[in-house]
C-alpha cells in the first residue's frame, strides 16, 4: 500500500471514476458525497403517490457511443453494455409540422461520416437545397477536421453556413440542445464541433456499433451507476462517506484537512469533484487556486426540466425516443420500452426558455396538449410529475474559461463534467476528468 492518503470530495460521475482508477492503483481513497447515494446528478429519486411507488431518473439521459469511458467504467463495476443500454442507430425522428426525419439506420457497414452523409441526403422534411447546404457544411467541417479558429455562438454559425430556418430549428437546434444543453444564440461552435469529431470519427467500415449510436438505459439512473459503483468502490476499500458535506478545505505543511469531516483526517491529496459552483466555494480558503475561482465565478447555469407523465400501461409509442415540435416538450422518451416502466413517458426540456414561466400544473398541461396533438392516440395521463434541476449543467458558451484538473496548488485536482475541456456537461467529460486526476496523480508519484 502507498502512503498516499486521497480524499475525493463529491460523489457524482466524475468522483466515483477517480475513487475507481485509485482504488485500483492500491491507494488509501476515501470518497465523501454530501447526497445519501453515490451519483451526483444522475441518480433517480423515490417517487410515491396515491397511485404506488417507483423510481424516477432526476432527468432523462441518453448517451451515445462515443462514450467509451462510461462503457469502460459501467463495464468494471459489473455491467455489461447490453444489460446497461439499449443501442439505437443516431435518428432524428422530429413529430410535427414537417416531420423531419435523419435517420442513420440505413448502410450500417458505412463508416460514421457517409452514414450520416447518406443519412442528411434521405432526410425527410427539408428540401433537397436545405440537405445539400446540410451536407456541403458537414463536409467542410470534416475536411477541417471539425476544428475553427474563433469560436461563436452556434445560431451565427449555421447561418453562415447557409443553414435555413427550418434545417436550423428541425435538426441542428434539436441535436445541439440535447448534446449541449444550451440554447443555439449563444452555445460554443467549437464545443459542439468536438461532440461531432468525436461521433463522426473512427468508427470502421463493417462496424454495427457507431460512435453516434444513441444509448438509452434500460435500467434506472441509481441502478445504473451509483448502486454498483458503491458496491465495488467498498470491495475494492474505499472508504465511502455518505451525508458528509466538506465545508471547507485547509492546507498545512502535514498535508490537507477538510472541515465537516467527522473525524480530523490528514490527505496528501485532495480531488475536489463537485459540481463548479460548490467547487468555487470549498476553494475560497486556498490562495494558490486564484485563477481557477475567477473562471468559475464567471460560469452560469441552464436547467433541464423531466417531466413525467403515466398513462394506462398498455400506452406505447412507436419508438422509445422521439423528437417534439411545436411546443415546449423537446423529445419523448417512452420508459416502458426502455426500463419496463409501462405507460411512463418522460419528456425533456433543455435549457432556459419561456417555459419557465409556467406553473407545474400549466407545463403538464401544456405538454399533454403537445403530445396529444403528436400522438392523437393517447388518452388523458393518470398523474404526471414535473423535475426541474435549475443547475442541471453549466452554459456551455463560446470561448468559455474552463479549469482543468491540474491547479496551481501542487496535490490538489479538480474533476468535474466542466473540467474536461472538449465536451459539453456529461457524463463521459465527468469520467474522463476523474481518469484524468489518477492519471496525474500516478506521474507524480513516477517522477517523486
Ligand atoms: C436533468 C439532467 C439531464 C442530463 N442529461 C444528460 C445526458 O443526457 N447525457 C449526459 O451525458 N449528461 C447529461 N447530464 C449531465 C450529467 O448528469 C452531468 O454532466 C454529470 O452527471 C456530472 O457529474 P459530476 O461528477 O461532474 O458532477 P455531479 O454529478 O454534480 O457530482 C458532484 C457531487 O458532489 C456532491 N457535493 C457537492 N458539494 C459537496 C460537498 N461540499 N461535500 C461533499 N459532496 C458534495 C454532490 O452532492 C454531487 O453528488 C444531465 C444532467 C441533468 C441534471
């Protein structure tokens, strides 16, 4: 056993793929979650009314192939991929006026690019100028290797590539909110390039799993990852603290102290990995980390409001996900198809909007009217409940100033879904960041 002593504050994604890297490297790690489970933001919730009891995600998620440290992560503490996931090929299958259809489910032997190539030249709902403007755009980002010297907000730059209206509002506006749950006016261009990079890249001909598959979990958020990461986290001897909120972090010559920990533990090492607005405040008594609260304080937040809405349980939609036009509701998820929750339909509203405004009550109302028009066949929902997480991820804006995990302050690091500079707020940035922090703290060890 090494005599480094780590302590991981926050148990989100980000916190339990750093405890997993350094409990595999044999060191002492002790995890503390202020929450009572470990998952962070993607956990589910006990839900209970008159009509009985179930779980509910905090937030629909989808995930996409590409994301192969989660894969990697959920495969270590016991999941395989297709008890985890149900694999779909990447559809934009958008009900209402129009009707816009990019599929990706046809020459599955393609590589990603001619797919989705091929994908844009059948999508339904655009005229054949607006796809081939589509196509010409995604082929000078390839050719450009997705990069561009000067971010912008991504609204400006589809216009300047001669994206009309309707090709904005019916296929890129609905892609980018999900992937970076924020809205187009103002979200980064180059962000939202990468996530095309990394969905679009190596995948190989003959290859039936792409990167830009979507993955839709068949198991409930808290089943999923905090569960059986707790599980092997204990037997692999992290040390985990549940209900314990770190005020504050102090350093000395011993090492680092963390105030509101039960007992007055010593650690060489701190992975600060909370959400960033709790992450600016436990860094306030650390002069050295200066620079990395400046950048956080200038970060704002954009919510996610779930709402779910139980109908009779013999309701079935014709796909487990589907795109909404036409109202505040941005996609349909069908619970009953993915995580045997018959009847259950989850509907997701990315980032702020006028939505807002409304009641609960006047949302649900709202959203029932909006799939009824979409789905004529459904009949009136038994009960719905509404989720809001104001703060569900940071804005992800252009030429945004982002920490990464190694600081200013030798032996402290931060990890987090806003840390890891390529991706948008995710679950794999979350991962990844944690892999990261390990990774670091491994070469320091080689180099000492
Ligand atoms: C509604 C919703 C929908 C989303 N949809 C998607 C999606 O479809 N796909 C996707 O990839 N991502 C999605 N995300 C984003 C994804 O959930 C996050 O990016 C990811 O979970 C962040 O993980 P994290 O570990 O960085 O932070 P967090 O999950 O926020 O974890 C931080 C942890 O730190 C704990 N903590 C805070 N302060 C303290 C303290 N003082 N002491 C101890 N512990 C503390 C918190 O309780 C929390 O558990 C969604 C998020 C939300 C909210």
């Amino acid at each position: 056993m090494h005599k480094t002593r780590i302590a991981i504050i926050g148990g989100g994604c980000a916190g339990i793929s750093a405890a997993i890297a350094m409990a595999k490297q044999g060191w002492a790690v002790s995890l503390f979650e202020a929450g009572s489970e470990l998952g962070g933001r993607a956990r589910s919730i006990a839900f209970t009314n008159a009509s009985g009891s179930t779980y509910l995600d905090n937030g629909q998620h989808i995930l996409i192939g590409a994301y192969k440290s989660t894969l990697r992560l959920l495969n270590t503490v016991g999941l395989s991929e297709k008890q985890a996931f149900l694999r779909l090929p990447f559809s934009v299958r958008m009900h209402g006026p129009g009707h816009c259809l990019l599929s990706l489910n046809t020459a599955s032997y393609l590589p990603a690019p001619l797919t989705m190539l091929l994908g844009l030249l059948a999508c339904k709902g655009l005229s054949f100028s607006e796809r081939l403007a589509s196509i010409s755009m995604m082929a000078r980002m390839a050719f450009n290797g997705y990069r561009l010297d000067h971010d912008l907000p991504l609204a400006s730059f589809l216009q300047d590539q001669n994206q009309s209206n309707k090709a904005i509002q019916l296929l890129w506006e609905p892609i980018s909110l999900a992937a970076l749950n924020t809205p187009i006016q103002v979200a980064s261009t180059k962000v939202f390039l990468n996530v095309l990079k990394d969905t679009m890249a190596s995948t190989t001909w003959f290859s039936l799993k792409k990167n830009n598959d979507f993955l839709l979990a068949k198991l409930d958020l808290s089943k999923l990852i905090g569960d059986p990461a707790s599980v092997y986290l204990r037997q692999h001897g992290v040390r985990i603290k549940l209900k314990q909120r770190i005020k504050g972090i102090s350093k000395s010559d011993l090492g680092f102290q963390l105030s509101g920990e039960e007992e007055a533990a010593v650690y060489s090492h701190v992975v600060l990995a909370t959400a960033p607005h709790n992450a600016n405040q436990l860094m306030a008594g650390l002069s050295e980390l200066h620079a990395e609260r400046m950048a956080l304080a200038s970060f704002d937040y954009q919510p996610i409001v779930t709402l779910y809405l139980q109908y009779p349980t013999h309701t079935k939609l014709r796909l487990p996900m589907i795109g909404l036009t036409n109202g505040a509701g941005q996609w349909v998820f069908d619970r009953g198809q993915l995580c045997q929750q018959h009847g259950l339909l989850a509907v997701v509203i990315s980032g702020a909007g006028s939505h807002q405004n409304l009641s609960q009550e006047q949302l649900a109302e709202a959203v029932t009217a909006q799939l009824k028009q979409a789905f004529p066949e459904l009949s009136e929902p038994l009960w719905h409940k509404v989720i809001t997480e104001k703060r569900a991820t940071y804005a992800c804006k252009p030429d945004l100033t982002r920490p990464l995990q190694q600081t200013a302050l030798p032996n402290f690091y931060l990890a987090g879904d806003y840390c890891y500079a390529d991706y948008p707020a995710t679950i794999e940035g979350a991962v990844r960041s944690g892999l990261i922090c390990a990774e670091l703290i491994q070469a320091s060890h080689e180099v000492g």
